[in-house]
C-alpha cells in the first residue's frame, strides 16, 4: 500500500510541506542567532520565534 493510500487526500501537498520546512528552519536559525551572546542578543525575539514556530507546528507548549 502507497503512502497516498494511507494518508489520503489529508496530506499537505509536497510544496506546502517544503514551504513550512523552510519557514521553520529561517526561524530556528533567526532564534539561535539573537540567543548567542554579543551585540545582537535579544532574547525576547528569539523567544518570539520559537513561540511562532510553536503556533505553525500547531503545539501548544
């Protein structure tokens, strides 16, 4: 049995998939970048993409 047959018209289509992934990884990496310490830390940012990167995969916590 195929994927598609498992999953069904349910699933994302591959370039939804590929977009979100990419959205996400900008932001881990924007967060990782002003949580390092130096001139550009602010914490409070990197905070606010990880809690975007929360609201796209859908987690509450």
């Amino acid at each position: 049995m195929s994927a598609y047959q498992e999953i069904g018209p349910t699933a994302l289509p591959r370039w939804r998939v590929y977009t979100l992934a990419r959205e996400l990884q900008f932001r881990a990496g924007r967060a990782a970048e002003l949580a390092t310490e130096g001139p550009g830390c602010d914490v409070i940012k990197a905070q606010a993409e990880i809690d975007a990167i929360r609201a796209i995969l859908g987690a509450d916590q």
